[in-house]
C-alpha cells in the first residue's frame, strides 16, 4: 500500500469542473477525485451530472447550472460551497 501523498496534493480540496457530465469535463472530473479531491461535477444536464457523480463515488456530486446565467451560477455556487 503507498502511504505517500497523491503527487497533485488534492486531498480535502473541493474542484469543480464545469461541462463535467461528459468528455472532457468527465474525465477531468474523474481524474481530480481519483487524485483525492472532493468534486462538484456542474453541467447544464443536471440529471447526467448526477449521474456522472454517482458513477464517480461518494466524494462527488453534480449540480445542475448553466454557467453562461451568472445569477444561476452564483445562487448555485452559494448553494453548494459552504
């Protein structure tokens, strides 16, 4: 077992990706919580964000926000970031 630290030092941080249902934001997504970090997937496609977190483990969730809306962006990021 490696007890040393993930090289990226992710762990106890929150990231959050943005287009995180698919493709790249996906990957991006599953890349940063296989590094440590807690993930808040965020796409347009609420269901498939959650979806996609669900599929990524307990230390990822998606929430449903369409970044270009900046009201909605921020109502949402007061929502999720304590």
């Amino acid at each position: 077992m490696n007890s040393q630290p993930h090289w990226l030092g992710l762990e106890g941080r929150v990231c959050v990706v943005t287009g995180a249902a698919s493709g790249i934001g996906l990957a991006t997504a599953q890349a940063l919580a296989a590094a440590g970090a807690a993930v808040a997937l965020i796409d347009r496609d609420g269901a498939a964000a959650r979806e996609a977190a669900r599929r990524i483990g307990s230390n990822a969730f998606g929430v449903a926000c369409d970044i270009a809306d900046e009201a909605a962006s921020l109502s949402e990021f007061r929502r999720t970031v304590p």
